[in-house]
C-alpha cells in the first residue's frame, strides 16, 4: 500500500491544535500535548481518509499510549478523522487528563488505543530566560517565546521569522529544529530573541493556518516587532530582522516601516512569486528524476495554473472552470477551491502584489535615527546555501543588488557551503532533496552549524559599526 505525502508550496508541515479566542490580557494557556508529527496522507487507506503519524515524540502521550511512526489516526473518540484540520480541530477541546481512544491502522492491521493527554512541556535553557508571553493580532493572542541573557543590561535583539507551512516555532521536546537551534545559540550568546506563532499554530488563537491571508499573517510579525521595541532589556538601537525562506519576504516589508540596524536573508526569493513557484516547480519535477522532455511538459501543463492564479488572480474554482485539461492538472497537484498547498488562494493573491524591488530600496534608504547620532543605515546580509533547491541564488543575489544601489556598501552576499534549504548539511540539491521525501526510517538531515557562526559573525560586526555611510 503505497503512503506517501503531498508536497507543500512553501517547504515544512508541522501541525498543531487551534485554541479559541478569549480575553486578550488573559495569559495565553498552553495547547494539549498529543506527541506526534502529524501529516496528510496523499490517498486513502482502504477507501477511508486519516491522519498520519510521521514521528512519535519519546515519552509524550502518543509514545505512552503505545503508537509508532508511521500509524494512521482513522477515528478519534467515534468520529472519523478525515484530514490533519479535523484531527487538529479535535485535539484542541482536549484539556490535560483527558484520555481519548483511537482507532488507528498499522499496515493491515486495524487498532484501538488510548491516549491521555498532557500539557504541552516548555523549553528550558540554563544560560538564558525564556519567556512565554503573547501579542495580539486581528484580536487573535498569538504565543511569544522571547529569549533573554540572564543578566538585566540593555542587550541587542533579533526578531527571527520562520519560513512557511503550518509548523509551531514551540516545539520543547524532541530534537530541537534548526530555527529552535539558532535562537538558541544568539541567546546563550548575548542576544535577546523574539519569536511568534501563526494563527491557529502551537498555544496561538484562531482558525488554522489554512484559513488564514498574507496580509493577517504578516500583522503578526509586525506585533512581534512593535513588542520586542518595548522591552527595557532591549538595547533600541540594535535591532535586527532575521527571515528564512518565506521570513525573507515578510522581514524586508516590517524593516521598510520600522527602520531597524540590520537585516538578514537566508534562502528567499526577491523577483515575482511567479518567477519563484515556476522555478521551484521546475525544481520539483527535475529531482524526482523526470526526463528533460516530460519536464517540460510537466512545466508547461502547470503553467495553465499557476498563471491565471498569480498574474490574472484568479480563483481555482475561476481557472478549474477553463476545461479538463486543467482541472486535471490541479487534480494531480492536489489543489481545490480555495486552498492551493494549505493556504487560501487570496494569501497567494496578496503575497504576489508585493513588489520586493521597492520594498528592498526603501529599506535601504530609510536609515534608523538614533538620538545623538548620526542617522545609521541598515545593514542588509543575504544568505544563499549551495544546496538548496528550494530557492535559487540569483534572487537572492538580486537583493544585495537592489541595496548597494540604492546605498553602496550597505549589502552583504554569503554563499554557504554545504546547506540546504532547511539548515541541514548537504553537498548537492539530490541529497537535501532526499532528506524533504525521505524513505521510511530515513535518512534525515543533519544540522550544519555554519549558519550559526555565520549570522553572529555579521551580527556582531554590524552592532559594532555604528558609522554612517
């Protein structure tokens, strides 16, 4: 029986349950912790739909209650789970103590299990705080982790922004993911770190991510931003942006309204989301090993979608409407109104309106004043790893272009040995393409810490040069 997941547009999925809307100076309460990675099966098991279990988390709910990598959730307490929302949906009424039963299929066996749920675990570090707060977005409380040096000096701060899919940056157990990786490594090393979760993500309110558009999405980093400018141990005139992948969209947008010291890109785009999505298809069917020729075809078939959808904006229920042949098509990718890859079409339709060119110029014009200085021009640092498929590196390129003409010198390009897309150590595209579908049991990436060594390095040599160009 062949299991296989459907790819998303923009790089990793991890779900997590949705908490409802309350009170927004009520303390945010942690979100039920099940214990397991969850993904969407691309076909049906036996005619019924589910929910795969991709990784069990050592001693959590779900290992206790005996599941394994690679069960499928068919039914949880009598009602059927038909895609990883309902599952979500289901697991956030959960509160801790609860004990749910659950039918689940192991290969051709059909089982029963019960689960008694937990509070989902906090991190933990002894050489910096960590605290849990909150912002509060389109009247949704999204989950803050703010990391802090444990001494009360003004220190100087990095507001990181993850890339897309549904995952939560709050992920206390386990092994700890590269973005969990990086701030911890600034933390521990004198700076303070603010990150955020989506709408509907980790202990965050509101509906999925799914349901959620670009310009809702990209308020909350905003707010993240506005809090990290607020905090007392937070030195304002260091102030930094790091984004990765789609963090190096929204990150250039929140720096050309609020003008900060410095902003970094790792694997991004900086052209049209057309430019991008036809390259990273392109990408997609190059390595799963098509011929030249049906590439082509494979381009060409795709291009009656992705077209209309970005350039025309039009709705997927408006472009499946033009005939067979490409409804066909969004049948094969898996899309259907009005969701393209797990976000609505208008969160496409408005990402695409962005003109980064613009966006790229004003951050590079607009310097950051500081009382009794001179005013101070944003450094800008773009990353690019040699692996990495998922990005190309002329857009990335382009941005250190963009801000040395509009500031000579203000742009820094950094083309990383030996990293893919997703901070693992890899030597070709075809090998970090392995670790994004890997077979059962693997192989996995591993962490190339280069990128940590590289990011302070910048970071402090930017804190530092506080000359004006």
């Amino acid at each position: 029986m062949k299991r296989t997941l459907q790819i998303p547009l923009l790089f990793c999925l991890f779900l997590n349950p949705v908490a409802p809307l309350s009170a927004d100076d009520e303390p945010l309460p942690r979100r039920c912790f099940f214990g397991a990675h969850l993904a969407p099966l691309s076909e049906k098991i036996d005619g019924n739909e589910g929910v795969l279990l991709r990784k069990i988390i050592p001693d959590s709910p779900a290992a206790d209650a005996g599941l394994i990598d690679g069960d499928i959730v068919l039914r949880a307490e009598g009602a059927d789970v038909v895609d990883v929302d309902t599952l979500q949906k289901s697991i956030s009424v959960a509160r801790a103590g609860d004990t749910w039963t659950l039918e689940i299929a192991r290969g051709v066996a059909v089982l029963e299990k019960q689960i008694q749920f937990q509070e989902v675990p906090r991190f933990r570090d002894d050489f910096f705080h960590l605290d849990y707060g909150h912002v509060v977005s389109h009247g949704a409380r999204l989950r803050t982790l703010v990391g802090r040096p444990k001494n009360d000096r003004p220190h100087p701060a990095v507001l990181l922004l993850q890339g897309g899919g549904n995952f939560s940056i709050d992920n206390p157990t386990g092994p700890a993911t590269s973005f969990t990786r990086i701030a911890r490594h600034l933390s521990r090393n004198g700076y303070v770190t603010i990150r955020v979760d989506r709408r509907g993500c980790g202990d965050s309110e509101g509906p999925p991510v799914r349901d959620m558009d670009f310009l809702t999405e990209l308020d909350g980093y905003r707010q993240a931003l506005a809090a990290l400018r607020k905090f007392e141990f937070v030195d304002q005139s260091r102030i930094f942006i790091f984004g990765h992948s789609l963090g190096g969209l929204t990150g250039p947008i929140l720096a050309s309204e609020t003008p900060v010291r410095g902003i970094a890109s790792y694997g991004t785009i900086s052209g049209t989301h057309f430019e991008h999505i036809m390259a990273q298809r392109r990408s997609f069917a190059t390595l799963d090993g098509a011929e030249p020729a049906e590439v082509e075809k494979r381009i060409e078939r795709e291009l009656q979608f992705w077209y209309p959808l970005l350039i025309e904006k039009l709705t997927p229920k408006e472009i499946r409407a033009k005939g067979p042949g490409v409804a066909e098509t969004m049948d094969k990718l898996g899309i259907s109104h009005p969701y393209i890859f797990y976000r609505p079409y208008t969160w496409l339709h408005q990402a695409s309106e962005v003109n980064l060119g613009e966006v790229w110029t004003k951050v590079a014009s607009t310097p950051l004043e500081i009382e009794g200085h001179d005013p101070i021009y944003p450094r800008v640092l773009s990353i690019w790893g040699t692996a990495d498929w998922v990005c190309e590196k002329k857009p990335i390129l382009w941005i250190n272009e963009i801000v040395n003409r509009a500031r000579p010198g203000i742009g820094k390009f950094i083309a990383l040995d030996s990293s893919d897309h997703y901070f693992f150590r890899s030597d070709s595209f075809q090998e970090s393409y392995g670790y994004f579908k890997p077979p059962p049991g693997g192989p996995y990436g591993k962490f190339n810490p280069a990128i940590l060594t590289t990011l302070r390095s910048w970071l402090k040599e930017t804190s530092d040069n506080a000359e004006p160009l």
